[in-house]
C-alpha cells in the first residue's frame, strides 16, 4: 500500500471531499497526467482517474487537492478530444450523483 502524504489545505479545507470520494466514488486508476501552471502559478502534477477524480500534486508528489471532474474540465485539462468509454460513464455518473461540485 502507498503511504500519501497531504498538504494542509487538503486535510482542513478538503477533508469532506476526500471522504465523498473515498466512500461513494472511489479513486481509481491514473489513465492521464499532466505537468501545468496551477491559477496560483505554482507547478503541480495533475492526475486524472479512471473513477473520473482529479488528484492535484506538487511537485514533491504531495496530494494539494482532489475533485470529481466534469467532462469539460477533463477535456480541457488533459487536452482530449474524446475520453475512453469507462471514464465517460464514471464523470456522468459522479455528475448525476451532484460529486462534481468544485469549492
């Protein structure tokens, strides 16, 4: 089992997140990632997985965030055009379940 290693803001600020995912969603496969400028203009390491959750990491591999996507969010993100089958379902199914809303 791999040990995580979380920021602050993800275990005060985004630990109800966490819970939903870990519990209700699950976390999935990486299929994508993706070095980019995160809108604080720090470098992070975004992860996208087969449970249609984005794991947001520094560049030391620390967990800075996590979210169930939208399909725009993850198109864009990760710059797809189409996304396998599996992942599709998963991101309508966290949508309709009301898991893909961003704090």
């Amino acid at each position: 089992m791999v040990r995580e290693k979380f920021s602050k803001h993800m275990t005060q600020d985004r630990a109800d997140r966490y819970v939903l995912i870990a519990t209700k969603v699950g976390f999935g496969e990486v299929l994508y990632t993706r070095q980019r400028v995160a809108s604080n203009g720090h470098e992070v390491i975004m992860e996208l997985t087969s449970t249609g959750v984005i794991i947001v990491r520094g560049l030391d591999r620390t967990i800075v965030t996590m979210y169930c996507t939208t399909l725009a969010c993850a198109k864009l993100y990760f710059e797809l055009d189409r996304l396998p089958k599996n992942l599709l379902s998963a991101i309508n199914r966290n949508q309709r379940n009301g898991y893909c809303m961003v704090k």
